[in-house]
C-alpha cells in the first residue's frame, strides 16, 4: 500500500519476454504483439494483450494469493456455465488458469468488447434488468460456491462504524486540508464538506445500527459498480473483477451499487430508476423488504463515516479518487435529509 506520502505509479507491461513466456503456456494464443495498460486498481493491473492469435485481456493480480485467486477462477467458470455473463480465465495446456512468471501471479482471459454504462445511460428497464442481474448472481453464487468442496467460507465480521472514532478522523482530515498549500477549491469543499459532516454526526450518532442485529449474509461479487460491468448495447456483457468476492451482507452490495450508478451529479440519487433496480432485485434474490431497509440503514451509516477519498488525498498523496468526491459527499447530505424516500425506493 502507499504511504501517506506516496503516490501510485503506473506499473510497467510485463516485458516480451516474460509475455512469451507466458504464452506458450497456452496452445492457441499465439505470439505477442503488443500490451497496453487498461485498467489500475489497488487489487489488480489489466491489460490489453494483442497475439499472433487475437486480443486477450491479461490480469496482474497484485495480491499474489494463488489459492485465493484460482478459488475466483472456478465460481466464475460455474457462473459461466450457467449462463451469467462473466469472462472465465482461459485454462493452459495444464489446465492452470493462474500462470507465475517472475514471482507476478498473472490470468487470461478473452477480451470482451463493450462499453461501461452507469445509471444516467441505462433506461428504467434496464435498471430493473440490472437489479435482477445482481440477484441472479447472489443466488448463482450460493450455488455454485456450495458445490465448491474447497471454498472456505470465510466469517463475516458485524461490525459499524463508531461515531467516536469518525470525529478523530474528521479533526485529522480537517487539519490537513488546512494545511495543503497552495490552498484549492478542492480543499475548501473538503474542509466545508468535514464540518458539514461533523455536524451531522453530531445530530445523528443515536442512529447508529445496532450491534445486535445480524444481517442476512451470502456470497458476494464484493466490487458491484459500473467499471466492474461491461455492456454489449443495450445488455450485460461481462461482469469483471472478482477480488473481493467474499461472504457479505448481500442486500448492502445491492445498495451500495445503487448509490453508484444512479448517483447523480448533483450528490442526488435518480429514485425511479432505483426503485426498478431494487425491486427487481428483491424478486431475483428472494430479499424480502426488511433485509433492504437494514441494508440502507446500514450503508447510510457507512457512508455517514466514511472519507476514504480524502484519506487518499490527504494521506497517501492519491488523487485518483478526487473526481468523485462532490457528489460523493453530497450524496451523503442528501440522503440524510430524504432518509425516508430512499428506503422507500429500495422497500416499496
């Protein structure tokens, strides 16, 4: 991970000989040609691989957990197998999806064409196609994970944010966006945006969920946003990146992905769309109203005490996430103030 100083350099490609390498591993995949970065994330490197034989996207997987990765590789192929949209990594002539070259754990995968879409670009059809994509995959998951002998099943710790905890955090972002020189616009929202939470902290720390209430919990994507979704027109292509799959409340992943597709510029949520998204996800996850209502309480909350964009900025000298701060922390405000209508949206 990053110090606090640090900031995140693009990895560099692997080089031809290693991509050779790699390669002949693989009976049809021909020689390389070319292999351009696609994708950065804390959990992986992606690349656009061009052959002699076609273009494959190529996975860095930074963790280096060999088990970990190849128990990915084998609930995305059940998921294939029974027709969800997933792009399984191509097995070598051994039958390995996970290939170590120069101590890097790297996969191949078939290279999907299609676009990323998030709410603003999807029609309330597609909003409920989507919610009902999500609760196909939780179901598929508890399936095809039940049938693994070799999954895990790692606990689930219940746990919330602690308020006492937040106010720290805020005094400590608030001095350091303080103190950035030369002083931005960013760094005045930051700081208008830290005492506005504060504020509302204050008023609302008695809402804190509480300890005693266990979620519903399944198996996971873990990472459900619209860069993790690729469509093919107006349907689903591929669902990507599968690190974090895990055991997790499910009805909070189906939150969560809400509050980033349907958010709008303004630090609003489009709750017509999220209301077919979640509807349809009850039906496709057998979720009944209450699990989605502890859901949003829950991830409100999370939200409420969450400054993970700052942190990078403030801490680690990672701008990356600097974009998505204003609606982000607007989002926040606005979904204090119309508490009611977003469980409604997601429960009605």
């Amino acid at each position: 991970m990053p110090g606090s100083s640090a900031v995140r350099v693009r990895e560099t490609p692997p080089d031809g000989r290693s991509l050779g390498s790699l390669l002949r591993r693989y009976e049809h995949a021909g020689e390389p040609l070319t292999c351009e970065p696609v994708a950065e994330g804390l959990l992986n490197h992606g690349y656009r691989l061009a052959t002699t034989r076609g273009r494959f996207f190529l996975k860095h997987h930074l963790d280096g957990d060999r088990a970990a990765i190849v128990r990915q590789h084998r609930a995305t192929l059940r998921l294939g197998a029974l027709g969800l949209p997933v792009a399984p990594p191509l097995a070598d002539a051994d039958g390995q999806t996970v290939a170590v070259i120069g101590g890097r754990c790297y996969a191949l995968h078939p290279w999907v064409e299609g676009r990323h879409r998030d709410g603003a670009a999807l029609t309330r059809a597609q909003s409920r196609r989507l919610g009902a994509l999500l609760g196909l995959v939780h179901v598929a998951l508890e399936q095809v994970i039940a049938a693994d002998p070799e999954a895990p099943g790692p606990p689930y710790e219940h746990a919330c944010a602690d308020p006492a905890r937040t106010f720290t955090v805020i005094e400590e972002l608030l001095a350091l966006a303080r103190a950035a020189r030369p002083r931005t616009s960013f760094d005045e929202l930051a700081e208008h945006r830290l005492l506005e939470r504060r504020g509302l902290l204050e008023r609302t720390a008695h809402l804190r969920p509480a300890a005693t209430a266990e979620p519903v919990t399944g198996w996971v994507h873990g990472d459900f946003h619209p860069l993790n979704l690729l469509y093919r027109g107006a349907e689903p292509a591929a669902i990507v990146d599968w690190d974090r799959l895990g055991v997790q409340p499910r009805a909070e992943e189906a939150v969560r992905a809400a509050a980033i597709f349907f958010v709008r510029p303004s630090g609003t949520l489009d709750l017509p769309k999220v209301r077919a998204y979640a509807a349809a996800y009850r039906r496709a996850a057998r979720a009944g109203a209450a699990e989605l209502a502890a859901a949003v309480h829950r991830v409100w909350w999370e939200r409420l005490n969450d400054f993970w964009m700052l942190t990078w900025r403030y801490r680690r000298g990672d701008r990356r996430a600097d974009p998505q701060f204003p609606a982000a922390a607007a989002l926040v405000v606005w979904w204090t103030r119309e508490y009611e209508a977003v469980r409604e949206a997601f429960t009605g």
